[in-house]
C-alpha cells in the first residue's frame, strides 16, 4: 500500500510540474543578461516557465507535454517595432486602395500619373484618389497640381512623400481649399509655388492643414466598419509576418483606439501599446484615462506630440545649413518654446510619459530644454521621456539627452534613405541615429520603422544598424554600426523599456510573456549584408503561434500608408502637425 501512495505521489508531482510545450534543439537568443544562449525552453499559460539546456528542459515532458523540435533553428524573442502607423490595407484594384508610389514600382513622373489614372478607373466620381511613398530624388522633382491634373480635373487627387511629411495635390484641391496666390505660408510649412506665386500643389509641414478640406476625407469615412477592420487585420498580419510582436502606434485619437479594441477582440496578432496624439490630452484627463490603461494585447503607453520636421524630407530645423544648399536651414517648428514648455508641464504634472517626434539638432535641443524645464519644476523619478527619430545628434545633445533619462527612440533606415541622406554632409552623418555612441555612454534607445516611412521589417532594420549601408551601397555615418546582438536588444528588450514593460516582455525568461520568433538561419553566421534575407519560420504570441512560413514566398502587399482612424488619411506622421497655428 505505501508503495503504491508513493508511485503515485510521485507520478502526481511530475504531472503537477510537467510543461504545457517545451522547446528543443534550438538556438535561443534570450536577450537575458544573466543566461545569453540556451537550448530549450518550456512555457505554459502564455508565458515562460524555464530557460535551459535540452537535458534541463526535458526533465519537464509530461505525457501531455507538446514537444517542439527545431532542429538547429535560432530563436530570439518578439521584435518590438517601437514607432510605427498601421492602417487598413486594401486590395489593389479597389474602390479604397491608396496607390504605392515607391521606387519599386514608379521611376519616372509619367509612371506615376499612370499609375494615378489606373486607380481613377475603379474610385467613385468625387471620391479620392490617393497615393503614397514617391521618391523626388528618383523622380527628379516633387510631383505638382500640373502632373496630377493628368489624373482628374473633377476629384481629389492627394499623394505623399516617402517621408509623410509632403504632399502633392491637383488643382481641384487648392480651389476646393480656397488655396490661392495670396495664401500666406502658414508657421511651420511652406508651400512651393509656380513663377508667378501661384501654389504649385507641393505643400510641406504644417501647410498641410490648409488642403484637408478639399481632400474628399469624407469619403473615406465611408468605409464599411468590418470592411476597414479586415483591412487593419490585413496589416497586422503582415507585421506578424515580419516576427513583430509588438508595436508602438505613434499618435492616434479616441476613435482609432477603439478600432484598435475591436481589432484585440478579433484576436489580433500583435500587442499593441497605443500613443495618443496629444490633442486628445483633455479628453483624456476627463474620461479619467491614465497611461498604462488596458491589458497585455492593447495599452495606452504615452502621449505623443510633434515638435519638428523630417528627415528624409529635408524639412528637419538645423543648426547649420544642409551641405548642398549654404542658405537653407529646414523649416522650424510652428511651436515656440514658451508654448512647448507650458504644454510639457500640463501634460508631466498629469503624470503622463510625452514622446516627441524631433529631427533635427535645433528641434531637440527645444525638447530637452522643455524636458529639463518640466522636471525642475516637478521633479519625478523614472520619467522615460521620449524622443522619437532623434536623427542629427551632437555630443552635447546626448550628454544632456543622459543627464535627462530620455529614450532615444532612433531610426535605422540606411537601406531606403541612406543615398538621400549622404546630403546631410559627413559631419553630421557621424553622428545621426548615433546607436553607437548612445550604448556606449547608457542613454536607453530603441528602434522603430515609422512604417510607412520603412518597411516594418525588423531584420532588415537589424541590418541597418549592423551596416549602416544604403540598398545602392553607400555606408552612412559607420561610425554608429553595432553588433547583431545589440541591434536584436534594441529591437526586443529595449522597446518594452520603452513602455515601462521590461519586467513583462522583451527577453525569453521565465515569467515573461511568450512571445518569440523562429528564425531559419543565426543572424551571426551571415554575412551582415544577408540579414535581411533570412527566412522567419514562425512566430509566436503568448505561446500561440500566429504566423507560419508558407511552402514558398508569397509577395507581400506594399507597407501600408497612415491612417489616425478618424478619417484623416493623413499625409504626415501625426495629425496635430497639419494643424495651422493660430
């Protein structure tokens, strides 16, 4: 009797600790400091139970233990892509498509307006006909009312940049904007004109505020709700597809959240921590919301304001003129100090953490100074103030970027960018998106795509930042290159830093949660320039997987443009920028 009490003690006890699913034969990347490498790994209810070698994990097989075997495949935990901005993709040929105008598919202006033409076939009279990601180095100049007028006399016609920060309309939208030659450029934009002061339908910045009336966003609106959620499933996918497992939308309104709520009942594949744009502040604080609201797969994680230009647009404000042109110096913010100041106390005494979007080194040197103004009035600990892009650093810059516990949330687009960026001049390069130089002096970073602005495609960022080479071959700033294993940290752990949920996700560790990715080759044992083209197996939400390889590569649907899901099919990063100060 008492052998037969302790068989079955013990066969209980190995029941009780025996594993949902082990992990074997693997390369584990864990992004955990205190175990770098392993073999295998268990994990039950969605989260990670123990980390180890095979012998160790095996231990935990029970008879209903499901047993992954990856034979020799490398695994690292969920990409964070930590600044991005979904929107509903539609299939191309349809009413609400909006036309990918990338260097992939147009080259030359006549390409472009053809391109334009075929999808005015198949949009509704006084609909919009929309396009997005032009390249003007590519096609020599910025697309204008002339070239779009091609395209339609009697409708909307609206496309992007590659930088979200310029848009190009047609005639019917100046006149339905009452945009004419005695409109004055409005603080913080520009608008390119023809010889005689005529708007020429190239509107930058802030300007763009001046268009969204005649841009017909009315009728995108219309789209039928279970219509405009399949097609914001139909982007997640694709970032799950990438191995992203969460992801930071950069700026939104109330209505885009609850879209984003239905998405996670419909079982989105990707967490969401979602930033509200920083026009919604006063809602905000009257629903009583606070940031940290909501649950594993949808957070409210930041306010997100705008306090600067672009980049890849050239419009970014700096402290000396840009290389090839000795009396520009970008387009400075429409925001005054004083303002940017009042408003980042408003927002820090509510207890907010505020991500700003800044570029140049005169736009952040106005966002540390209202950082450090903000903080000495109200001192907090472990603000995590962000500052999203971060692109021309100086050294002063970081030591006071250190000094302010700010989190650089850098670029790392070489790749598309890196050819339009060799304009900024040698000095600066030196230090743009200086992952380099911030690891080493502690300032925490993460990284992030700005889809569409780059492809949410998390190993070829990781090997923008091992490289720092453009897709024509051209190195950008060397100096800034890190290692694989940095570069995957700054895609994992450092992105849930960034939303104060470290402790949650981010590392393959016992008690976190189970996200993480099944790679079909090392990215140490490729050569750095390979490993974009690396093959992802599958990918894994809590423990479940979300996404499998296909037998062969399926093309993938061009990244998809900005949408606030409020009806602004917006033409920048954010939607306060468009707004024309008073």
């Amino acid at each position: 009797m008492i052998k037969k009490l302790c068989l079955f003690l013990a066969l209980i006890s190995n029941i009780a600790f025996a594993a949902d699913t082990i992990v074997i034969n693997a390369n584990v990347i864990t992004v955990d400091k205190d175990h770098p490498i392993a073999q295998a790994f268990a994990f039950d209810n969605g989260r990670f139970t123990s980390v180890g070698t095979n012998a160790e994990i095996l231990k935990l097989k029970g008879p209903a233990t499901k047993v992954i075997d990856l034979k020799g495949m490398t695994v690292t935990p969920g990409f964070n892509d930590a600044h991005l901005h979904p929107q509903a993709i539609f299939a191309e040929g349809t009413p609400h498509y909006r036309v990918w105008l990338g260097a992939d598919r147009v080259k030359t202006m006549d390409e472009l307006v053809a391109a334009l033409k075929r999808q005015a076939a198949v949009t509704p009279p006084g609909a919009m006909i929309s396009g997005y990601g032009y390249d003007d180095v590519l096609l020599g100049r910025h697309p204008n009312r002339h070239d779009l007028d091609k395209v339609s006399t009697t409708q909307p016609v609206v496309i992007t940049h590659g930088s979200g920060h310029i848009t190009a309309v047609n005639s019917f939208v100046l006149e339905a904007s009452s945009v004419t030659k005695d409109t004055q450029d409005p603080s913080g934009g520009a608008l390119d004109r023809d010889a005689d002061g005529t708007p020429n339908g190239v509107i930058r910045e802030s300007a763009r505020g001046l268009i969204r009336r005649g841009t017909g966003g009315a009728n995108r609106e219309a789209i039928p709700l279970d219509e405009e959620l399949k097609g914001y499933m139909n982007c997640f996918r694709q970032y799950s597809a990438k191995g992203i497992t969460s992801v930071g939308i950069a700026g939104g309104s109330p209505s885009s959240f609850q879209i984003m709520q239905q998405l996670r009942d419909r079982g989105n594949p990707v967490r969401v921590g979602f930033m509200f744009s920083a026009d919604s502040f006063d809602k905000l604080q009257g629903a009583g919301i606070k940031r940290g609201f909501g649950d594993d797969h949808l957070r409210i994680t930041a306010l997100k304001t705008y306090q600067g230009n672009s980049l890849s647009g050239r419009t970014a404000w700096l402290s000396e003129a840009y290389s090839d042109r000795p009396d520009y110096f970008g387009i400075p913010p429409a925001r005054t100090q004083e303002k940017l100041d009042e408003d980042y106390q408003k927002w820090w005494d509510a207890g907010w953490q505020v991500a700003t979007h800044s570029n140049g080194d005169r736009e952040i040197d106005m966002v540390l100074t209202a950082i450090e103004r903000a903080e000495a009035k109200n001192p907090r600990p472990d603000a995590r103030w962000r500052i999203e892009h971060a692109s021309v650093m100086n050294q002063a810059l970081l030591d006071r970027a250190k000094k302010d516990g700010v989190i650089l949330v850098f670029h790392s687009y070489m790749w598309e960018y890196g050819d339009i960026l060799l304009s900024y001049g040698p000095k600066r390069l030196s230090m743009m998106h200086a992952y380099r130089t911030a690891i080493d002096m502690g300032i925490p970073v993460a990284g992030h795509s700005d889809s569409p602005i780059s492809a949410a495609d998390p190993l070829l960022r990781i090997q923008d930042m091992v490289t720092r080479t453009s897709n024509q071959g051209s190195l950008i700033g060397e100096v800034q290159r890190v290692s694989v294993d940095e570069a995957i940290k700054v895609w994992t752990l450092d992105g849930a830093y960034a939303t104060f949920e470290e402790d949650t996700k981010g590392s393959i560790t016992p008690g976190k949660l189970a996200d993480f990715v099944v790679l079909q080759k090392d990215p140490h044992q490729v050569a750095p320039n390979k490993i974009k083209d690396i093959l992802l197996e599958a990918t894994y939400l809590g423990g479940q997987k979300v996404y499998t390889a296909p037998l062969k590569t399926v093309a993938m649907i061009p990244p998809p443009p900005i949408n606030y899901g409020d009806g602004n099919y917006g033409d920048g990063d954010e939607e306060e920028n468009q707004n024309v100060p008073n």
